[in-house]
C-alpha cells in the first residue's frame, strides 16, 4: 500500500538474479485472457496460470494462482481460503495499487510490490505438482517460465507465506 511506483519488468528480473534465480521469458503479443494465451502452449512448456484477484467482506485480498483450466467456485471458496464472508473480485485501482499490475496483466511476480503484505497468495496444489510454473512479468506481453521451487522461494524473499490449497473443484476442464 505504498505511494511509490510499482516495479517493473526488470526490477524484478534483477530480484530474481539476486536470489539466484534463473528463469526463461519469451516475448508475446499482448494477452489478456487464459484463451489468447493458450496459443502459446506449445512453445512454452510447464503449467500456466490463471489468476484470480479477490476481496472479502472486510476488506482482504487474496490472490489465487490456479491451473489455467481450473474450476474455482466463487460462491464457496471463501470456506477455503479463511475468507470473511463470500468474496468478490478486487478492483482494478486496488490491484495496481497492491500489486502495481493491470487486469490482463495479474501474475503471482505481483507480489513483489505488495510490500505492506496486504494480498494474501495462494497457489493451488495441482498447479504446485508441475515442475515450472508460467506467468507474466508483471506485464501482459511476456511469458516468465521459474521452477517451482524457485517459485516458493521468490514469494518466501518478498516476505509472503507459502500458501499451497486445494482451490480448484473435482473434474475441472
């Protein structure tokens, strides 16, 4: 909930090279759906995300990083995830302003501005199986490829917990 400009890009590349970090970016179009994105599955391996940026009745935002494809059921999630309440999702403005990121554009890499530790991040456990993990650099036109591990560790050195959870339903397509 700072005043200062997000980070960028390559901040957090320069983040990640600091935790010794490597990771694979390969540069796109702009993609603002899980649909647009699926174009590029076949050049990029691993497991892609779809993130879910919500707020509950009091207030919270929690982040959900889920399988492209997964199921989340927003009526009862909030039983999930220590929500107050059902959620919704969060503003455009709040998300720029916690995660310096725009709809489109909304990565778990969000985190990084998020240094009031004011978005709760919460991976699902399927997407966690796969051995890398695919998401935009804070941009919309670029895919980050990070091992997993490497994944846990970046959200540890931003000064967030490790949330793994079942969030996405049985049979989700």
């Amino acid at each position: 909930m700072s005043a200062t400009t997000p980070k960028t890009r390559d901040d957090l590349f320069a983040f990640l090279d600091e935790l010794g970090i490597a990771v694979t970016t390969r540069y796109h179009p702009p993609v603002y759906t899980v649909e647009e994105s699926k174009a590029l599955r076949d050049e990029i391996p691993g497991g892609h995300t779809k993130n879910l940026f919500l707020r509950d009745k009091k207030g919270r935002h929690f982040l959900l990083t889920v399988e492209e494809d997964a199921v989340v059921d927003l009526k009862t999630i909030h039983t999930v995830i220590g929500a107050s309440g059902r959620v919704s999702f969060g503003k455009p403005e709040r998300l720029m302003e916690y995660l310096g990121v725009i709809p489109g554009a909304v990565t778990a890499f969000g985190v990084i501005n998020d240094t009031g530790n004011a978005v709760t991040l919460i991976f699902d456990e399927a997407l966690m199986r796969h051995e890398v993990i695919n998401a935009h650099p804070l941009t919309n036109d670029a895919t980050t490829s990070i091992a997993t591990e490497d994944m846990k560790r970046f959200v540890e050195a931003t000064g967030h917990a490790l949330h793994i959870l079942k969030l996405a339903s049985e049979g989700a397509t």
